[in-house]
C-alpha cells in the first residue's frame, strides 16, 4: 500500500503541486513556512478527512480561493490503483471519492489507507490527556479488528443518549439507556485489552533496539474492574446527573506506561521518551501488517536531527523492514540521504510553496 502520485491545489500555501513518489523513502527539505509540512497534511487529510493542525477548514484553503482539492492514486498490494480524492470547500458541500465513487464517510479513506504522523505534538502520547492514549488505542483496533470501528461509534452515539437524559435530570430514562452502553462498553474494554496484550511485545521489541529499558502498560478501563459496567453505572447515577455526563465507562479509560511501576516520563531522557513514543507507533504498523497484511504510511514531520547515527539507523531499518512508505521533512535532510543511499528514496526541496524533484535514485 502506497501513494503512487499526490496532486495538491490551493492548500495552504501549496497552489498546485504534482509529486510522483517513492513506494519507499521521500525526503522533503526547506526552510520554515516553505510548505513541506504542509505536503504531509494533505496525505494525513486524504486519510483521515481532517487535517491534524485543528478542525477548522478555512485556514486551510489558499487566500482567496473557495476550495481545495486534494488527489492521490493508491498502489494496493496487488498492484492494483485506486484513486482517491478530497474537495473542501467554503461555498457548496465537499466530496469524497475513492475509485471515482462519491462515498459519505471519512472512514472509508482511513480504511483505505492507514496512517501514522510522527511530529512535535506526538509528545501529547506521554504527557497529555488520556483522550490521546485511548486515541492510539483505538487507531490501532480500527484497522486490526473489523468491527470495532462499528462498535466505537455505536457506543458514542449510545452514550450521547444517556448524557442528554441526566442533563434533563430524568433518573428512569437514565438508566434505560445502561444496558445497552454497558454491554457496548464491555466489548470494547476486552478488545482494547487484548490488542494491548498483543502490541506491548512489538513496542519493547523495537524500544529495545536502543535503550536498555523494558516498559509496562497499565490499561486502566474507566471503571472499577471488580463490578460490571452497569452495575457502575447505577452506582455513579447521582454522581452523573450532578455532573450531566456519564463519568463512568471505556471513554474515560486510560494507559499509563511505567518502569519499574514508576512513570516513564520520571526515568527516561526527553531523547529517550522521543525514541518511545516512535516505537509506540512504529509498533502499531508492525502489528497491522501482521494480522493484515496492509502497510502503514508514515509522516515523519522533523526527524529529531540530535538523535546519533545509531538511532537514525534504527529507524531507517524498522521502515525498510516493514516496506512502509515514509514521507520526512526537514530543514537539511543530508543525513538521511546518506543512511537511504542504498534504498529506494526520492528527495524533494519546497521553497514558497514550489515543491521541485531534487534526485531520484530508484535502486530496486
């Protein structure tokens, strides 16, 4: 699974913009504000029908124009091609196509095509809130386990019912509404329990390539694990209908990563941490060519350029291990030009906005 072409029009500051890629490595050098972030956001956007710099669609779209247009032609694993666009737009409805068919939702194209970003704000994974660990969570399950995303969104839509109830106070039509969450909720408790159970191996095994440290995850499932959801539930009723949401269940679920049952962040270098929180993610690619065969793409936005050449080559030979397609930008990418020499790679330079094709070196 990869991008064979990316077509880019009036995004950012991106007019229009046609890169072939690399099925593998794709360097993307310039200064700040030159526009090579931006080549990553529109790949993130064609995944996931959002872009990962917030949710308003304005900013987005080129200064004065309506809409942008974001295209890309997929190479499936069968070497077969897919094309896959996005149109939003500021004056009439966006659109989504894949294969030339419009289609209603945005899962589709994160169906179609899984991926990773690695940027500044990855760091959230540690030290933000846990909606950010229960977000990894489920990124991962979406694309390993058919029906959880079914599973996820009935629960959602389950648990918007019962909040509206306890903000009309109604304590009966409340809890009519616990059986069905409870049972919901209880599935997606084991289902994250048990990929958790399958991923933790993957992320030491990779987190071990470097440091010589083996971590632990503590899945904390938003209720007490020694009763049933419902009956936590209908014991935190009063609690809720005080607070008008539901304070209890796998949407207030968490993941703490210790050491030696301390916190991670209290033992491990900021460089250390930087290296975990890739293997968390390079982990989730792994698992998903594992148990289905699909390649992850990764967005590696600033590849930490302090990190020494033993780590570097780390990350290189995890990708290349994988055959994941990996698009990286940065301010001067020469040592990474030097450690793909022998790989697949194509590098790009962006400067206002002008993405022009440095070299090619197709050694397959």
């Amino acid at each position: 699974m990869s991008i064979k072409t990316l077509s880019i029009y009036t995004f950012r500051n991106l007019t229009e913009v046609h890169l072939t890629l690399s099925p593998f490595f794709n360097l993307i050098a310039g200064e700040n504000g030159a526009g090579k972030s931006s080549i990553l956001e529109a790949v993130y956007f064609l995944s996931h029908g959002r872009s990962f710099r917030g949710h308003v669609l304005e900013p987005l779209i080129q200064f004065n124009q309506q809409k942008t247009i974001l295209h890309a032609l997929i190479e499936t694993a069968t070497q077969n091609e897919i094309s896959l666009g996005v149109m939003k737009s500021l004056v009439e409805e966006s659109q989504i196509k894949i294969g030339g068919e419009l289609c209603r939702s945005a899962a589709e194209l994160a169906t179609l095509l899984p991926v990773q970003l690695l940027n500044a704000d990855s760091f959230d994974l540690l030290n933000g809130g846990p909606v950010c660990r229960r977000q990894w969570i489920d990124w991962g399950l979406f694309h390993v386990e058919h029906s959880y995303g079914d599973l996820w969104r009935q629960y959602n839509r389950v648990l918007k019912q019962r909040n509206a109830a306890l903000k009309k106070g109604g304590g009966a039509v409340v809890r009519c509404w616990d059986e069905e969450l409870a049972q919901m909720g209880e599935k997606m408790a084991l289902q994250r329990a048990y990929y958790i159970d399958q991923i933790m191996p993957l992320c030491n095994n990779i987190f071990g390539r470097f440091c010589d440290f083996s971590f632990y995850f503590q899945y904390e499932r938003g209720w007490d694990a020694k009763i049933p959801l419902v009956e936590a539930l209908q014991c935190g009723l009063a609690r809720d209908q005080h607070l008008g949401y539901t304070s209890t269940g796998p949407h207030r679920a968490d993941l703490r990563l210790t050491i030696e049952d301390k916190p991670v962040q209290t033992i491990l270098s900021r460089g250390q941490q930087k290296w975990l929180i890739y293997s968390l993610k390079l982990a989730q690619g792994l698992l998903l060519k594992q148990q289905t065969g699909k390649i992850c793409i990764y967005l590696l936005d600033d590849v930490p350029a302090e990190w020494d050449d033993q780590r570097q080559k780390t990350l290189i030979a995890v990708l290349q291990d994988m055959a994941s397609q990996v698009l990286i930008t940065g301010i001067d990418l020469s040592y990474l030009q030097e450690l793909t020499a022998d790989l697949p790679t194509k590098m790009f330079h962006v400067e206002h906005g002008v993405v022009t094709d440095e070299c090619v070196e197709e050694l397959l």
